[in-house]
C-alpha cells in the first residue's frame, strides 16, 4: 500500500483527531502571531497587530513555552505569500512536535483484527506517537525557556543602563553647556534630542532590520529596542519639561514643545525607515554575489541552542556586574555632592527596574479591553507605562518643592531620570502612532497621541502644578 493511501486510510479511521487537532491548533498561532499586516485581514486582526508594533512584553516567550516552538515569536515568512496570508502545511507542523506523517501512517499497519480494535488501537498508537519523546524534552524545553527569559531580563537591564548613559550625553551635548540647541526654559526641552534619535534608530532597529536581528538572536532585537531605545526615550521627562513651563506661566512654549516635539519624533522614524530602506536595498545587492557567504556567516552567529544562551547570559551578567560596580562605586564618592553625577549613577542603578515594568505591561498590548477584547488598537500597556511614569514623576517634583534637601534633589531626580525615565518611552509609542497612521483607520494614531498627552499632562498638572500655585511653591 502507497503512503497517500495509507493517509487517507488513516484519517478516515478516526485516530488521527488528535494530532489534527494539534496542527490546527498551531495553525491558528501561526497565523495569529504573524507581525505582518496584510490587506486582506479582518479589521479585528490589523488592529491588534498596530497595537503590537512596538511591543508585547513577555506574552511571546509565554506563547514559546507552550507552544513548544523555538522560537520568541513565529515569522511571518513562513506564513505570508505574495501579501496572502497561506496556510502552513500539515507534515510541517506535525514535525514540529515530533511526528511524521509516514510515522502516523505506519502505526495502524498491523495484523488483521475487528474494526472496534482496530479504531481503538491506532487510536492508542497515534496518541502514543505523537506524545514520544515529549517526557524527555519537556525539561530540556523548560531549561531552554527558562534561559531565555533570564537571558531577555539580562539584555533590558544591560540595554537600559546605556540607554540612560547615552541619553545623559545627548543632554549634556546640545544642552546650554556646549551646543546650546536645548534648555530648561524653552520648548526646545533637554530630551528632545534623544528622543529623535531613539525613535530614528526604532526605523532602523525595530522596523527594518528587526526581524534580520531576530534571525541572529530574539534576545538581542528586545534588547536594543525595548531595552536601549526604550531607555534612550523618555516620555516621561518631556511631559514634566511642558509642566514646568505652564508652572512659570510659559503656557505657548509647553503647547509648542508637545506639538513641535510629537511631529519632530514623527518625522525621525520615517526617516528612520526610509534611509535604513535605502541601506537594507543595497546590502542585498552587494551580497547577491556572495550569498553562500553571508549565510553561513549568519548561521555561526545565530544563537539558538541552549549552550549559546547561556554563553550569552554569562558575557551579559558581566558586562551588568561592570556596570553596577563602577555606578556604586561613583555612587558612593559622590553622593553627598548633589551633583549631577551622582544623579546619574543612581539613575544607571535603578533604571533595569524600569526598563522590566514597561516590558511586563507590554503585554497588554493588542489584548484590548475584558473578555470581548474591546479597542484592541490601543496599546494600553504602553499608554500605561507612560501615565504612570508621567504622574510618579510629576508627585516627585513636587516632593523636591516641598522638602528642598541635597540628598533629597539627588534621589527624586536620580529615580526621575533612570527608573521614571526607562519606565516610559518615545520610541515604542511613536512606532505604534506610526503603524497607526499607515493603516486603514489613520485617525487612531491622532486619537491615541492625543489621549496619551492629555491625560499625562492633564494629571501632572493636578500633581504638580496645581499644589505649586497654590502653596507658592518656589
């Protein structure tokens, strides 16, 4: 008997239900996940997919540990054709879990017996089949995810530390000590330069060229997004910036700063996006000569055993170590200056803390709102983490009104730029406003900005500005 009558003998007898069931089931997830939107999909599903375009948090290692996948997430490529999204093919996903069709197949070539023993059996046999091997992977599976979410905490913290130190030079660059281009007292506010340069680099890194570093390492592509460009931005400080000049009664200048800043951002990431379009057309064609080249190249740096992860873990874990000593350390000598270095090194020693909330609330992006999934397009865990570091900063500069001590200036301000600072970004929400505002429904990108600004802004005012105009505070 031919191996296709031997299928189609096999599914008319009813054992293979099980391992249909599974393919469907990872069918279903494949498509799911997939981060490419195409014309032809539901409203309901283009809109969960803009509200992810910056970022899920841990939801795709969850999704890896059950789905069994090795991978962080499923690539579109395997799903997406010519823009139409096509099913994955059966044998594929049925090899995914260990099993081959030929395999399913063989398990009900056996001796003559009774119909009903027969169904039972290979009913047994598939099942047996398809779950083999699982009691001996399921540790190695758990160890491997495991690492890897160790691995993507080590990455933001690592990332995040010098997404602050970079945005701390930026400030001191075009700040008034040597460019002069930004200041306190002007809409031109100190984080605008980073802020265009995070979300210049999210065309670039989480956009472009995202899925060919998540070909190398997942890890590596949430790290320099959620991890660097989420820390390098900060929403947080150019809402408490637009505060302060409503507070001294600069209300055109804070109404110019949040218009001017939100369009400045806009424009990097296009920006961003064509020129690393532009860079992405001609490395292809410089290694259409060297292909064979390139991909082997590729294929050494990928990191997808559990070896390499760890490998990995331990270079990072240094490198963290490093990190922290040298800021305690600085900590320590110049604390009691109340200095902006000592500022600083607070900020560099709070700031993973940051950087993993804002992940975890990621989660919640594309989910929408109770069981019906209302306003999926919004990206709540975003919006969320930038209200909240908004307020918490705003409640802090107030505290510095009020108390007016070194060492408390030092710890609000260390928590403001390095905790507060990671916890909020520009460069995820202006990804999202972008993927917003090149779908069918451009509206939401305005409406979702617009939302974020105004209930920041709205409750730092009554925070801060409020209890600074009437207690006269200085």
């Amino acid at each position: 008997m031919d191996r296709e009558v031997e299928e189609s003998e096999f599914r008319q007898s009813g054992s293979f239900g099980h391992a249909s069931s599974v393919a469907s089931s990872l069918r279903r997830r494949s498509l799911s996940l997939s981060d490419a939107v195409s014309h032809q999909v539901d409203g309901d599903t283009e809109s969960e997919s803009v509200s992810e375009a910056g970022d899920i948090g841990d939801r795709a290692l969850h999704s890896n540990r059950y789905s069994g996948s090795g991978r962080l997430h499923l690539s579109a490529d395997n799903v997406v054709e010519n823009g139409i999204v096509v099913p994955i093919p059966e044998d594929a996903l049925l090899q995914s879990y260990g099993v081959r069709s030929r395999d399913l197949a063989a398990s009900i070539t056996i001796a003559p017996v009774s119909p009903s023993m027969l169904e039972s059996t290979s009913s047994l046999s598939a099942e047996a089949i398809a779950h083999s091997g699982d009691n001996n992977k399921d540790d190695t599976k758990e160890l491997l995810w495991l690492v890897e979410y160790i691995s993507c905490l080590i990455h933001l913290a690592v990332f995040g530390i010098l997404g602050v130190l970079t945005r701390y030079l930026l400030q001191k660059l075009f700040g008034p000590g040597v460019v002069g281009a930004t200041n306190d007292q002007s809409y031109m506010y100190l984080d605008l330069p980073s802020n265009m340069v995070g979300s210049f680099l999210m065309g670039w890194w989480g956009v472009v060229f995202k899925r060919d570093i998540s070909k190398v390492s997942d890890q590596l592509a949430i790290g320099l997004t959620t991890g660097y460009l989420g820390s390098l931005t900060t929403f947080s400080g150019w809402n408490q910036k637009m505060l302060d000049l409503s507070v001294d009664g600069h209300w055109v200048f804070a109404v110019l700063g949040i218009l001017i800043g939100l369009f400045l951002v806009a424009y990097s990431i296009i920006f961003g996006i064509e020129t690393a379009k532009g860079v992405k057309w001609l490395l292809k064609r410089l290694i259409k000569s060297s292909k064979h080249g390139i991909s082997s190249s590729k294929n050494n740096w990928k990191v997808d055993t559990c070896e390499r992860h760890l490998a990995v873990v331990v270079v990072l874990l240094f490198m963290l170590g490093l990190l922290y000593g040298v800021s305690g350390t600085l900590e320590r000598r110049e604390f009691n200056s109340g200095n902006s270095g000592a500022q600083l090194w607070l900020a560099c020693m709070v700031a993973p803390l940051g950087v993993w909330i804002r992940w975890f609330l990621a989660r919640l992006n594309g989910r929408g709102l109770g069981k019906a999934g209302l306003l999926k397009w919004v990206p709540f865990g975003t919006m969320i983490a930038n209200v909240l570091a908004a307020c918490i900063m705003a409640a802090l500069a107030t505290v510095k009104k009020v108390v007016k001590t070194k060492t408390c200036d030092t710890v609000a301000t260390g928590i403001q730029f390095g905790l507060l600072g990671c916890l909020s970004t520009v460069s995820t929400f202006i990804a999202e406003f972008h993927a917003m505002r090149e779908s069918r429904h451009p509206w939401r990108a305005y409406t979702y900005a617009m939302l974020t600004i105004m209930i920041s802004f709205g409750f730092g005012t009554l925070i801060y500005s409020v209890p600074v105009w009437t207690k006269a505070y200085v």
